[in-house]
C-alpha cells in the first residue's frame, strides 16, 4: 500500500534491451526506478541506453517530476525489489534462469506488489510454480523498442488473481501503454505469433527464390504497413468489403484460404468462425459506418505519406537498385 | 510513341474499387483517362468514387494540369484503350474473364502500349496466353487504397519483354508509385502472401478462442505495425540484433523457428538461407549503423505516435471494454 504523497516506485530485473525500455518508460511516467543486474559493467550499459532514450521520452511528454535522477542500480534482487509496487522481469529467455530469480523477486518483494514477466514465449503458469505467491505474478510482454511501442499483452497464470491483472492493467496505462488483456495463455501470445506467422513466410519467400530480403521489407512498408499502423487485418478487410464489410469480405475472398498461396494452412472457414469474424469486426468499427471508417482511413494515410516519406530507406538501396536507362519513349 | 507535347493517356478497363483507384491516381498525375466498365449504371459509381478519392489526390499534391476533367467514359474496350500509352486491367478476379477481357485489349491497344493486369492471384504467364503480342503484357498488382498506397507489384510472364517491365516501373513511378519488380511468378505474388500467413495466423487465433478480433487488431496496430509503416521484417530484426544486426539475431532467435507457436512451419534454416538473410540485412541497411537506423526509427515513431493517437480505434471500443473500477490502492 502506498501513501498518496510518495512516489509510484518501479524495479526492473535485467537490464538489457528490454530492461532499459522498461525503464526510461518508468523514468518517463514519473515513477522512482530501481534497476539490477549480474553481468559485468551492466550499470554503465545501462546508463548509456536510458541516456540515449531519454531525448524521445523528453518529445513524447515527461510525467510532472519525471527525471532520470530518480534512477538508481543496486547489486541484489532483493534491494531492487524490496519497496516497488511494480516489479518487471526481464533476464535470459529460459525457463530455468527465469523461474530462479522470480522465486527470489517473490521472497523479497512487498506483499502487495505485482510481478511481472516481460517473456515473450513462456507461459505464466510455467514461470509462476516456485513462486509463494503466485497470484499477484502475471505475464507483461512488451514490444522493442519498448519506450516508444505502447502495447504490451497481459496474461495471467492459474494462480493469478483478476485483481493482479486489473492492478498491472492500470500502472501500464499510467505509464502511457496499451496493454491488451489475453484471455489464454498460449506461447508466443497472439502478436509474436501473427509476427512469426509473417516472418517464416517471409523467409520462405527469401528461400524459395521469389524475392530479396530487401524486396520483402519494400512489399511491407509501401503497402500493409501503412495501414497496420492504425488499422489490424480484420478492421483492414471489414473496410475492403464495401458497405456490406466483412461479411461480404468473407462470401467474396473466403475461398482464398483453400488457395495454396501460402505455407500456412487455413483454418476450416466454418458458420461459427465466420460470425465471430463478422460480429467481432462489426463490433471493432462501432457505431460509424464504413463510409466514416474510410474516410479517417484516408485522413490519416494522408499524413502518414508525408511524415513517412521522411523516413522510408534510401532509394539507392531499395526498389532503384534494379532501374536502367529511361526506354520510356522508345 | 507519343509525342512531347502530347498529354499522356491511360486505360482503366473494369472500374470497381481497384479501377476506380487507378482514376484517381492517374488523373492526379496529369494523366487523360478513359475508363470502361459493362457493369449496369457503372459510370455514376466511378465518378462518386473518384470525387470522394479526389480530394485526399489534391492533399497529396496534383501534377500540373491534372483534372477531374480530363476522364472520360466509354461504353467499349476498343474505344478505352486505342489511344492509351498505359492499359490497366481490373475485371473480376476468375481466370476465364480475364484472359477474354485482356484478348479484347490486346486486339485494340496501340503496338506500343503497356497491359497491366491488377490481378492479386493469377500469374502473368497464363493470363497473356491468348494475346497477339503477349510481350507487352505484365502483372501490375496495386494495393487498396489505389489512390494512396504506394505499392505495386510488378511481374513478367514468359512473353514479357524486360523493356515491357521497365516502361511500366517509368509510368508508375511518375503516378507516385514504388513499383517492386518480382522475378519470379507465384500465386498471390509477394505482398499477398505475407498478408495472407498474417491472416491465416489471426483467424486460427480467433477460432482457437486466444484473442478476439478486436484484440488481434490491437496486438498489430499498437506493436509491429507501427514499426511496418516504416521498416519491414528483416530491417526490423536487424535493428534488433544490436550492434551485429541480423548475423547475431539468428544466432539468438534462429531456434525459436523450431517452435510449434504458429501454424505455419518454418524453413530450415540452412547456413545458405542464413547468409541470405544477413547479407540482404546488411546490404538493406546501407551505409548506416545499426545505431543510425535506430536513431532515424525513434525519430519517426515519435512523430508517428503523435499523429496516430488522434486516428487509432476509439477507447470504448477496443482496450477499454475489460475495464473495471481502479483497484490501484486496495
């Protein structure tokens, strides 16, 4: 239990890449940060990482009293974790190094903390089993970089109390995330699966021959990719379909999924399937029609062209590399 | 061959929701249009369609005398596309209507036009058999919306000339576009079959009850995809591998290939794929340190997040439906 007039407090275990997300966005919503971490010269990689994401979190909006001088490190779990209310781990992606330091975070931690795991495979049933106090354990996997990406995927363990998850839920949210409540504990969670569903098809592309890696990344960001960024596959399809949407969507391109395009095998299109597909994105577009939809749609492409210009690769390096001489008026 | 002081001329022939975002994109380049559909009532909704697509044309910036103007509707194949310098085909995606409507143009169109199909699925090889001079035929697969997204997949059949392809990637370059040229021909060429895995992942996690739509949407739009407007898969990996990019990542993550997370199976990752994969990472990065590049992402997420809060789905419809009363000091 915290008093009103102090501090929130976060502990961040491991400071690798992740760990250092973790923290600059601590840092950034005005909360006190203890870090720890076993490997050699880790405070001063640290250091430098927060220091290097510091100059976006200033751009992004800093909570009031947010300052990288309320970061400490300290060499043991258990001074790290001893007065956070929120406690985020993230060492070596294996079983057995994760579950050894969440049983000593859970020794040392404050009755009324919550632990969070960043894993972005194990699921919390596993990691939770040494703990004494499982339920107040939950999965929270972020997304690099994670000072910037705002979603982050809760998942509870069989021990996991609700009130664990509806407490984590708040202090991402605070901390200026989306966090995204999955119902099942499943590895890989559901977006590191719809990635790697991307990216093993990307890479058989690559070893089939078809395209370049180059040529792969070009066929992302010049067209899906522009429209991920605000809008998900279904909501993407529901706007496809016309004024009808996704269920004319599915009468018209649901026979695709018996197509052999990809190395990925569709799930049987059943009754069932299609309306919790129809009604879920009926539902995702709410009470504007996809007229509306559409419109926002392009609102938003429109600025999203010229801010991304910007940024897009090099053209010496993609989609010139191929071009000859002009034979256009020959 | 056109003359210099002629205006250049294009051919939309089928003008549904693909056709009628070519329009937009050519007459926004300065082109004379000359569209054709059979369908009952077809030009009253290619012209809604094109002025409700023209005004985001005049945000994004329109070629010196390009007009609404100068499109025109005709009733035939041959009077569309006998003056046309660019031919561009968007009839029903079934085999048989395509290869009648594409014999059609190629009796018609001027010996040194480009045909385009827009087909999404059908290769370039079976669609130009029934042409007379099927070397001037080419796969030009564009992406909803036409009229914004930049991308085109450009594709030769056996027939196809390689100046045929070159001519294509001039003219839709000048329409603003970032034509991809493909080497070889698969179904659903490259784009689609990334989306496809991505799509094919996201309903088996519907229908095995992981996430619903909405929260698969969320678990793209919040994370991966707000990286995809601007990096593709292999950039993003690279940049996630450190100071040693891809070659380090694979080393890393290269395993995680062998898990059972997604129903698609992975390729064996050989040293030969391997190799590939790095050497296209290194050769897409450029000149630029892996640091550069994350430099010039933060940058741009930065900028990104600030425009797409303003666009992303309303609170009440995704995220926010699981709230609950604060339980943040119990």
């Amino acid at each position: 239990m915290r008093a009103t007039n102090q501090q929130p407090s976060a502990a961040i275990v491991g400071t690798g890449v992740i760990g250092v997300g973790w923290i600059a966005r601590f840092l950034a919503a005005g909360y006190d940060v203890t870090a720890t971490d076993m490997a050699e010269g880790a405070e001063a990689r640290m250091r430098r990482g927060v220091e290097q994401a510091w100059p976006y979190m200033q751009q992004r909006g800093l909570a009031e009293g947010a300052s990288l001088d309320r970061l400490t490190f300290t060499d043991t779990v258990k001074e790290a974790v001893s007065k956070a209310e929120l406690i985020q781990e993230n060492v070596p992606e294996r079983e057995d190094i994760k579950r050894k330091v969440l049983a000593d975070i859970d020794e040392h931690a404050r009755a009324d903390a919550v632990i969070a795991s960043s894993t972005s495979g194990i699921t919390p049933s596993t990691l939770q089993q040494d703990c004494r106090h499982p339920e107040r354990f939950l999965v929270a996997h972020p997304f690099h970089p994670v000072y910037l990406l705002p979603l982050v995927e809760l998942v509870g363990g069989t021990s996991t109390l609700q009130q664990t998850i509806d407490k984590a839920e708040d202090i991402y949210k605070q901390a200026g995330m989306k966090p995204l409540v999955i119902e099942k504990e499943v590895e890989g969670h559901v977006a590191d699966r719809l990635m790697e569903a991307l990216w093993r098809e990307a890479l058989h592309i690559v070893n089939d021959g078809i395209a370049t890696t180059e040529e792969v990344d070009a066929a992302i960001i010049y067209g899906a990719g522009l429209r991920w960024a605000q809008m998900g596959p279904f909501m993407t399809f529901h706007l496809a379909g016309g004024e009808q949407g996704m269920r004319h969507m599915l009468h018209q391109f649901g026979p695709a999924l018996k197509l052999p395009w990809t190395k990925l095998e569709a799930p049987e299109l059943t009754e069932e399937l299609k309306e919790q597909v129809i009604e879920g994105s009926e539902k995702g577009a709410g009470p504007q029609t996809v007229a509306e939809l559409e419109q926002q749609r392009n609102e938003f492409l429109v600025k999203l062209l010229d801010l991304v210009e910007e940024y897009w690769p090099e053209p010496q390096t993609i989609m010139n590399n191929r071009k000859k001489e002009p034979t256009h008026d020959g």
